[in-house]
C-alpha cells in the first residue's frame, strides 16, 4: 500500500499553489495564511495545529497537509553587470533576474516542488535544497556526482520533496563554486517557536562578495591562499566603503514589538560575527532545530549556518547598526570592506545612518555556540572508542603543484558523467575510489566520526562540516582557543557529552582541533559531508556516506530511474563534447 507521503510526490494527491516571487525591493515579507486551523498565536508559538506543537519529534511524525507549493527557479548569466556597491562585474549567474533567487516559502508538512530551468550559457547545474532532510527521496537531493547527472544548458527538472523539518535554510547550486556567481536564495518553512513573537520579518541572507568570479578564485585558491572578500551583502545590497555607492539593507522594527529574524550565512568563504548594537538576540532555532531561547549580545554564524533569532524593540526610536565583524586573527575570513553593516531602523524614524558605532563583540575564535539546547531531546550512547574505521583526518597538501584537501589520504572527485546513483541503481559495487565513500550499515544506529584536523601539521583552518539527508549530534569538540595560536588538541573523552547535545547539520571543525559527530541510520541513501568554504570542497575536502545500500536500492522505483537516466544522457549528449570549459575541481 502507498503511504501519504509517497501519494504527496506521486501526484495522485494534489492540491496546487503558486506562489508570487518576492521583489528585491522587499525581501522582508510577512508570513502568509495558514492553509489549517492553527493555534500559533503571538502570545503562543510553541502550538501548531491539532496534535503537532514545538515537542514533537519531527522526525517521526509530519503534518502532512495535502497542499503543494510550487515554484520555478530560471538560472541566467549576464555578462557586465553592475552589482550593487556600484562595481561592473565581468560575469554574474542570476536566478529569475536577481542576486538572491526566490525565497521558497512552505509550511510544515508541505510538500515542496521546484521546476529548476538552465538557461546559463555553458555551465550545468545541479540544485541542493540545504538541510531539508529528503527522508526517502535522496535523488532529490541536487548534488551532481553523487544522486544525479548535472542538468546540461537548455533544459530543465522539477524537485519535489516533503517539508519534514520546519524553520530557516536555503538552496543552492552544488555544480563545483557556481554558487558563488549568485546562484541560491532563501528557504523559509513556517512552524512552531520555543519563543513568542509580535512578527516574522522574514530571511535575512548574509554573504560574502566577491567583484572576480567564483570560478577565477577556485583557480587561484589552488595555489594560493584564500583572498579577502570585496564586500558584504545583506539581503543582496550593500554599499562600497570607498565610494560610498549603494545603499544599506534595513531591518525595520516596530516599537514595544518583538521580531523574529531568519538569519543565513550563504556565502563561499567568510563566516562573520554578528552584533546589533544597544541590542541583544535570542536564539530561537539552530539550523532546522528549535532550541531552547539563549540571548547573547553577539553570535557566530559560519558558512551554511543558520539561526533563528527573536529582537525586542525595546529601545529608543532611532537608528542601530547591524554589525559584521570577523574574527580569529582572520583565519574565519575577511574583507575589503573593513566595516560591513546593515542598518536597524525603528518604525518612526529618520532616515539616516546611526551615530553609535557600537563596540566590537568578544572573539568567538572561529566555533559555533556549543551552549544551545534542542527543545526535542535526545540520549545518544557515549561509549564511542576511535579507531581507523570511524576517525577522519583531514589534512592540506601543499607539495603538489596544486593544494588539495585530503581526508583519510583520499581527495574528492565525482564523475558528472557517471554519479553514484546510478551505480545503484545498476547494482553496480565497482565505485571509483575517488568519490571517497564510507559504507554505514545498520537500521537506526548511531554512528560515530571522529573528526580531526591536520594533527600532524604545523598550520590549519576552521572548516564548517556539513552533513546532507540528517541532522548530527554535537557530541564533542576540542576546546575552544584562537585559531591563530594554532593550539593542538587530541580527542579528549572527557569532553564528550550524550545527554541532548546541540543538534544542527553544520558545525564548525576548530583549527588543530577535533569534532566528534553521530547521526543516526535512519535514511537510506548517498549523502554528502563536505566543508562548506568553496574552495575547501572544490579541492576534495568531502566524503560520501552510502547508507543502507540494499534499503536505498529498494527505495528507487521505475520513475526515479527513468528520471535519472534521461537526465544522465541528456548530460553525456553535452559533456565533454559541446562544453568548452573540462571539470578542473572535485565537480562539487
């Protein structure tokens, strides 16, 4: 018998919305209305609808709701373009006209489908729709090389998928650096709060800006270390801080309310420390998971994090900076721009920029909060022992004539031509070794890696790791210290935690440190864990768990296999034949 949700994505049950795309003149847009009767109020959050509030465990009951949102992204490139700190870039790749693609709004238990068009000029695409955990549905995923062939120029796919999780994330290109040309935007899936609000001001993208291409610094980061970005986006403008062209995003608070802000770090390179002056935040959601509310007067966001948090308008009507700043001695990233900022602005104000500066927040020392507590606990077994079949050591080699990452010795690189689905789909076990997999077997297990990071050399770099088809557990991290002190650190037992650790799908690797992750055998598939610094992965620095192979085979019916072959040979009809630019990276 089908079950619900395999209805949802079949299409025999259907129910169609379209949704208008957001202007880039107000990204900041209001929830829409509820599609059931809801009990979340301004003074309640935490309720959702009859028998689904901010304590049940998503990943075992959805509300499914019958409904469909659609939405079609259309990739473009333009050449000459004019960005918005005034600077004319050779080449940018847009998503329906615009630096930040479409915010996908859902609601909890929705099902999401995305009609995705590449109408670039030479480059494939793949999308990954970051964090949503595609239970059941891996060739969903968007990652090509490993759960699809790339998706050639001129053609076009549709990804569709449930809304198991609720909160704040995004999607993105996952066709080597392409991101980094302007193609993603923002997910914003409405669901219960562990805290109450007057009113959701929406995604609020930050990202690092590059005036060259993604692909010119790939090439230069081969040999070289990573550049300072040209500048900030907030919510896609800025302003240069030489000329003082463009102009400063706004963020605008009503007085006595409190504001719900979906903050997303979508950039390549830099991860950024965040302060609003004569304001606190509270966290209310790490990544898809709802914490417990933590306020902080400033807070670290790495690359791919995201975080929900709540503002009072609690102060004079006026306005405050929203300040960037980096730190870790710079091994976090940096910036041309040695001021980036948006502006807070309360309903009443003048325009105009504040006069407080504020003051530069503590160094967070390139790691992510480890004081954050998921409302939905978990217990995970402590008893974890390390060995070479669950310890990854990540390591740069600097004596090639190109740098390339290293993880247990073996770099990272798909085959666009041949992904590791369709060697499932074809039974085939004979796997390059280049595509680095590691066989996890086992239905609901915890599963442990030991993270280390090169504790053999005499210099290394924060990396954020990201997990795609599960959340992993926090379960331990080396202590926290500068990362330019380059203080080693072996694996200490003694700071490994099982009772509910932070819970999210990206965390910070600290530089000479270590992290020691578990997630649990519960979605069978090929999922990518990789650092999310774009030159990182390009250079190899991932690996592929294949989970479940015989489940995962099983799971793949007569349509995902037609859909995925099509796609492969529409890909094999372009690549290499009538593409002029060869894979010169990981592919990913």
């Amino acid at each position: 018998m089908l079950s619900l949700s395999s209805l949802l994505l079949s299409g025999l049950l259907y129910s169609q919305l379209t949704w208008a795309v957001p202007s880039s003149a107000n990204r900041l847009e209001p929830i829409f209305a509820r599609q059931q009767e809801s009990c979340n109020t301004a003074t309640d959050r935490s309720c959702w609808t009859d028998g689904f509030d901010i304590n049940t465990d998503y990943e075992i009951s959805t509300p499914l709701t019958g409904v469909v949102r659609n939405y079609t992204l259309t990739l473009t490139e333009v050449d000459n373009w004019t960005g918005p700190d005034g600077y004319v870039k050779e080449k940018v790749m847009l998503i329906n006209d615009d630096i930040i693609g479409p915010t996908i709004y859902a609601q909890w238990g929705d099902t999401i489908s995305v009609q995705v068009i590449n109408n670039l000029k030479t480059n494939g695409t793949s999308v990954h729709w970051h964090g949503i955990r595609q239970l059941d549905t891996n060739l969903q995923d968007g990652v090509n090389g490993i759960t699809e062939c790339p998706l050639p120029p001129n053609s076009e796919r549709v990804y569709t998928y449930i809304a198991h999780q609720y909160g704040t994330s995004w999607y993105h290109s996952h066709f080597s650096a392409q991101y980094g040309n302007g193609v993603s935007g923002p997910i914003h899936i409405d669901g219960p709060a562990s805290l109450p609000y007057d009113i959701d001001l929406g995604p609020f993208v930050l990202s690092d800006y590059y005036h060259k291409t993604a692909d010119e610094l790939v090439i230069y980061t081969k040999t070289n270390g990573a550049p300072p970005s040209d500048n900030v986006l907030f919510n896609g403008t800025t302003v240069d801080p030489t000329t003082g062209v463009g102009d400063y995003a706004k963020i605008t608070l009503t007085p006595g309310k409190r504001h719900r802000l979906r903050l997303i770090n979508t950039s390549v390179e830099n991860h950024f420390q965040l302060s609003i002056v004569n304001h606190n935040m509270t966290i209310i959601a790490s990544d898809f998971v709802p914490v417990d509310a933590y306020t902080t007067d400033s807070l670290f966001i790495g690359v791919g994090q995201r975080f929900d948090v709540t503002i009072d308008a609690d102060q004079d009507v006026d306005n405050y900076w929203f300040n960037v700043t980096y730190g870790g001695g710079g091994l976090c990233g940096s910036s041309n721009n040695p001021y980036p900022a948006a502006i807070v602005q309360y309903d009443g104000a003048a325009d105009g920029n504040p006069t407080d500066q504020g003051t530069t927040p503590k160094d967070h020392y390139c790691v992510d909060t480890m004081d954050i507590v998921p409302v939905v606990s978990r217990t995970v077994p402590t008893s974890f022992t390390a060995s070479t079949d669950n310890t990854m050591d990540v390591h740069l080699d600097l004596t090639a004539p190109t740098f390339v990452w290293y993880i247990n010795n073996s770099s990272e690189k798909v085959d666009w031509n041949k992904p590791l689905s369709q060697y499932v789909a074809n039974n085939e076990t004979d796997y390059p070794s280049d595509l680095n997999i590691w066989k996890v077997d086992g239905e609901s297990q915890w599963v442990y890696w030991l993270i280390e990071n090169d504790p053999d050399s005499i210099f290394s770099l924060p990396h954020p790791i990201h997990l795609h088809g599960h959340d992993f557990v926090v379960l331990g991290r080396s202590p926290d210290a500068n990362p330019i002190t380059q203080t080693s650190y072996s694996f200490d037992p003694s700071l490994v935690k099982g009772d509910n650790p932070v819970r999210r799908d990206v965390t910070m690797l600290p530089a000479a440190g270590w992290l020691l992750l578990a997630f649990k055998t519960d979605n069978p598939g090929a999922w990518l864990m990789h650092c999310h610094i774009a030159w990182h992965v390009a250079g190899g620095l991932s690996v592929t768990f294949l989970e479940r192979l015989s489940d995962y085979r099983a799971g793949m019916n007569a349509t995902d296999i037609d859909v995925l072959n099509s796609q492969c040979t529409a890909w094999d009809n372009y690549f290499p034949a009538d593409d002029p630019y060869p894979q010169d990276d990981s592919g990913i």
